[in-house]
C-alpha cells in the first residue's frame, strides 16, 4: 500500500467559489480530485461550499446570530488536512476565500494546555483556477495567512489551472484534465498525506 493505515487521516476542502449550488464549480472540481488523490493514500475527505452558508464578517469565532462559521469551523478542527479552494477573479483569491482567512484569525487566541495554537499539526494546501493569471500570487497569499493561523505546508503545496487570459474557458469546461495540473494534484496528495502523518505521529513541541 502506499500509506500506513494504522494512523487514518481526514481532509475538508472550502470551496470558495461565487456561485452558490447547484451551479457548477471548476473550484470544486479541482478540489474533488485533490480529494480522490488523496484517496489513494488513506485520506478520508469532504467538501464544504462555503457560500452556501452565512458566514458572517469578521475575526471572532463566532459572530452570533445565525453565524455558519461555528459548524464550518468544526469541520475544519477535526481534519487533518484543509484543503482552501479559490478561483481567481481580477488576479485575486474571491472574496469568499478572504473571509475565511478573516475568520480563521480568530485561531491565533486558541490554544492547547501547552500553549499552542489548535491548528498546530494540521496541514493545509490550496487549490486554484482561473481564466486570467493570478495563481502564483494567490497561493503566496495563502500560505502565509494559513501559516500564521497555524497551519504546515508541504512541499508543493498547490495545485492549480490558469486559462487563456481575457477567454471565457473554464476547468470544469475542459475535455481532460491538463497532466500539469493533474501531476501536480498527485504530488500534492502525496506530500500533504505524508506531512500530515508525521505530524500526528510527532506534533510540534510546546514552546
């Protein structure tokens, strides 16, 4: 087998398109088959279209009133690997996506009785795509507000599709996937499984 499966691993993927279900979303898409690439190696996994649900502005872990983010965020604590999908509007992560970076801030004030935040052991990557360039500088963002709030990444910890700039060509619009973007869904699942063994295996210290 390709991984040891006396240590089983969840993953849960934001969606964070713009369009609510039932509308088809190339976001979604990549992020299944970073979900049926991390199948391959013991991964259990979700997918969460976060604008099907209110989330409410703001930096607290619960903003009251109807807020959805306290059932997401559930979801989030008890996976090993979180797996953030965008696509790319105007060269950036949507909206949706910087909501959820706003909401995960409110990480920073949790912590272990050994004083480390609950995000400590859990992996995070990000998916991507767009039909403009932008990939490369959102997933920057990415990673460094996700390593902030606590979060490992892997090597490689991005898979991504950009289209033809100013065409209207979408992911879920293509034929096959490119075997660019499905080599690098591979390795990702590959990496984001390992670290996330080790991880659980051996946790960071406590400072």
């Amino acid at each position: 087998m390709a991984f040891s499966g006396d240590v089983p691993l969840t993953a849960l993927v934001l969606n964070c398109t713009l369009s609510p279900s039932p509308a088809e979303s190339s976001t979604g898409l990549l992020g299944q088959q970073v979900l049926d690439a991390l199948a391959t190696h013991g991964v259990t996994g979700s997918q969460v279209r976060v604008v099907d649900h209110d989330v409410r502005p703001g930096v607290e872990l619960d903003m009251g009133d109807g807020d959805a983010w306290p059932g997401i965020r559930e979801q989030v604590m008890a996976a090993d690997i979180l797996v953030l999908g965008t696509p790319t509007w105007m060269g950036q992560h949507s909206s949706v996506a910087q909501r959820v970076l706003e909401r995960l801030d409110a990480e920073l004030s949790e912590e272990d009785d050994e004083g480390r935040l609950l995000t400590f052991g859990k992996v995070a990557v990000a998916v991507v795509v767009g039909n403009e360039d932008g990939a490369h500088h959102i997933s920057a963002i990415l990673f460094q507000a996700l390593n902030d709030v606590g979060f490992t990444i892997p090597a490689h910890g991005v898979t991504y599709w950009n289209g033809e700039a100013m065409h209207t060509v979408d992911y879920k619009d293509l034929d096959e996937t490119p075997e660019v973007t499905a080599s690098a869904t591979k390795t990702l699942a590959a990496n984001a499984a390992h670290l996330a063994r080790l991880l659980r295996r051996e946790g960071y210290p406590a400072a």
